[in-house]
C-alpha cells in the first residue's frame, strides 16, 4: 500500500509526537530524581572533611577528535566510621582549581554513598537542565499535537476527486476519419 504525501506528513507528524512525548516524560521523571537527591542532602545532608587523593587526566579516543577526562580521586569517613573511596569525573576548570588535600563533603546520612563537594558535583544545575528540557519538549508536543489534529480534521474523504461528465463547451473536435482505399493522394477542394 503506497501512502499519499498528506498521509505520510500525518505518520511523520504522529511519529515525532511519540517522541517528543517519550522526550518531555523522560526527563520529567529524570529531573524528579534529581529533585529527589537534592531533598535528600537537605533534609539529610551530614557535613564532614573528605580528601582528594590524587587527580589523573585520561585521554580518550580519536573519533570525535582528541578527548581529555578529568578525575579526582575523594576518601571520606561517615560519622559511623565507614570509609567511602569515590573517583568523580569533573570539568577542566574544577581540576585545575582543585587540589590535593582536605576538602568539605556533604553527604546523605541514609545513603553514604550519594555525596556533594562544594563547587564540584552540584544536583541545581542538572534539575535546571532537565526542566528546560522538560519544558521545551511539552512545547513541542503540544505544537506537534495541534499539527496533527488540523491534518487529521482537513484530510477528507481522501483518494481523487470523481470524474465529472461534462460536455465540451464550443465547436465539437472529432477524430478525422479514416481514408478509404483510394482515396490517398487526392486533394478535396475547399469551396469559398
């Protein structure tokens, strides 16, 4: 089955809502979760002092060109005595102003595990992020939504219009007849 240009705009249009609706729910929920942990190290946050073992810089493939990682390896202590050992992944400018040795940490007293050095990992940005994302992605859906339901409501019966019978305005136009053995070669004269 071939699809006209109208019906494969309205499958086009369908499909990009689809996705922009799986866009704008995904990162709804992503920036709930980032919410999530940000109440948490608020609500729960237990400030003590970490220490940057070592910081490493990884060179990663050439696909893209040369990549460049920065890491920092982070120990920290809970108030219970446990020690966490964390490497965080962080921007050039965080690594070059960061250096080895003592350093705040917060960190979520029922998740030991889930911490924040000030000015290094921060969750603000992220939950930012994803709203705009969220934001912009219901905007199109909504844009996309419209689209669709005009396409849908000036779509029509479809197929080609039916053909009307009407009767040629102005002298009949025939098809000349057909000669007649003998008759090739001879001129009829035009009376005047």
């Amino acid at each position: 089955m071939k699809l006209s240009i109208r019906d494969q705009v309205i499958l086009s249009a369908a499909i990009m809502l689809l996705l922009s609706l799986m866009l704008t729910l995904g990162a709804y929920v992503a920036g709930g979760e980032v919410r999530e942990r940000a109440a948490a190290l608020a609500s729960e946050g237990v400030a003590v002092t970490g220490k940057i073992t070592k910081k490493f810089e990884r060179f990663g493939g050439v696909v893209n060109g040369p990549k460049y990682t920065w890491w920092l390896d982070l120990s920290y202590a809970t108030t219970d005595g446990e020690v966490h050992k964390e490497t965080v992944k962080v921007d050039k400018s965080t690594y070059d102003e960061t250096a080895v040795g003592p350093v705040p940490v917060t960190y979520v007293r029922s998740r030991p595990g889930e911490f924040y050095i000030a000015g290094r990992n921060h969750y603000g940005t992220d939950d930012e992020i994803l709203a705009a994302m969220s934001f912009y992605a219901a905007i199109v859906s909504v844009a996309l939504f419209v689209a669709l339901v005009a396409l849908l409501l000036t779509r029509g019966g479809g197929g080609s219009p039916p053909a009307r019978n009407r009767e040629p305005s102005g002298p009949r136009v025939g098809i000349a007849s057909r000669k007649q053995p003998g008759e090739f070669g001879v001129r009829q004269s035009r009376a005047r």
